[in-house]
C-alpha cells in the first residue's frame, strides 16, 4: 500500500471499457476509493451509474485522442475486451484487444497518467498459436515498450459474474467452475475462473502497490491485491459538535 497518499492528494482515474463485466465493477470500487476525487469513465454507451464523482463519456476510439484533449489523469485502467464471436472476425478481434487498448495507453499517457492498469488473461503469450492468448500477449509486450513508471498486468483465468449479453460458453463455463476450481491445484491455480468484482477491486489494489516497472499477477496474487481494497489513508473526521 502506498502510505505516501493523504487526504490532501487524491487523483484522477482515468477508465476505458466502464459499461463492461469488470470495468463497470471497477468504476463502483473507485467510487468507494478516497484517493480518487474523479472518475472519467470512457464508455460506448451511458452508463447506468449516476455519481458526482464520475464523469462519463461517450468515446468513439477513432477519435480517441480527440476526445481526451486537454484532459488530464493519474492512473489509467483499462477493462477493453471482446471475443471472437462476439467481434465476428479476426480482423475485429484484433482491432479491440490490440488496436483500442494501445488507442487508449497512448491517450493516457498523453494525458499524464504515470500508471497503466490491463486485464489480459492466463496464459497470455506473444508466441501462442492461439490467436485470442497470442493478441493478449502482443499487447501486453506492445505496453512494455511504453514510458509508464508502472504498468499492472491481471491475468485472471474465467470471470465470474452476469453480463448483459449472454455468452454462451462463458454461461456453461461459470456453472461447472466452482468445481472445477476445487481441482485446479499448485501450478494450475492460476487458471482458476475469478469472480469480475474481485478483479475490479485488485485493478485498485495495483494502483495502490505503487509498484515501479512492468507487474504480472495471476489468480492468488490478484486474490491478494483485492484484499488490498481499502482506503489508502483514513478521511479526515470532522470536529466532535460543540
């Protein structure tokens, strides 16, 4: 935990991907977070969230960079991700969990975020034949070559939790996890399947880590980080009444 953090420095958190499974769950846990005085979140579509600390915006990623003119941040989290079936080609795959999520690392970088914060997945591998694990890993070496001081990598195997769209194998998948997770020891931990909110809350508790340099976490450290979901200082109380 970063103890350097008063009440007297809170930050702006600067979040890509706010209307999806972890990122809307993000945006709820940085509400409760006291370092945060603002919230920016860049969504396709308004969100249903209605708070004073959040700013929604409305974002077509080819004009990204426009849209965050003069915008200025410290910790970006980015929460972008589709699947095959759902983006129709490999093409359109590729142009989300590769494209948009560099799209959005440069802009923040451009708007003063010193920390990169990325849910990829298990697995992630530059040189994997499979072309979902292969285009995680491009992106998380294309997010390395960057001149964050700290960038944050979860690679959380299934995510837990209802989504508005129905994703057929994710449904099957999340009923036999429970189960399968019991079976899944020692190495093979880190394919556990995850619940979405307690990879929100981890994404905070990287932030919080401070942790210089380029940071991999898999299921027990990601478990480990949610834990670190509590307020980096204590609010200032007011004065006993008179």
């Amino acid at each position: 935990m970063n103890s350097n953090v008063t009440a007297n420095q809170t930050k702006i958190a600067l979040v890509a991907g706010a209307s999806g499974l972890v990122g809307g769950r993000l945006v709820e846990a940085l509400l409760r977070a006291p370092e945060y005085s603002r919230v920016i979140a860049l969504s396709r579509r308004p969100l249903a969230v209605e708070h004073g600390k959040v700013a929604n915006r409305i974002i077509n990623f080819a004009t990204l960079e426009k849209s965050l003119t003069g915008t200025v941040a410290d910790d970006a989290f980015c929460a972008l991700g589709t699947t095959m079936r759902a983006a129709g080609s490999e093409a359109a795959f590729r142009e989300v969990d590769y494209g948009c999520v560099i799209a959005f690392a440069k802009a923040a970088a451009r708007c003063g975020c010193k920390r990169f914060v990325l849910i990829s997945s298990v697995g992630a591998n530059h040189a994997a034949k499979n072309l979902y694990l292969r285009v995680k890993g491009e992106t998380e070496e294309a997010l390395r070559a960057m001149s964050f001081a700290g960038v944050d990598i979860l690679q959380p195997g299934l995510l837990l939790g209802s989504r508005a769209e129905v994703r057929p194998l994710e449904f099957a998948g999340q009923i036999v996890m429970p189960l399968a997770n019991l079976l899944l020891q020692g190495s093979a931990t880190r394919f556990r399947g995850i619940a979405a909110d307690t990879v929100a809350r981890a994404m905070i508790g990287a932030a919080r880590s401070g942790r210089k340099s380029v940071n991999r976490y898999t299921y027990d450290e990601i478990v480990r980080l949610a834990a670190n979901d509590k307020p980096a200082y204590k609010p200032v109380e007011p004065p006993p009444a008179a």
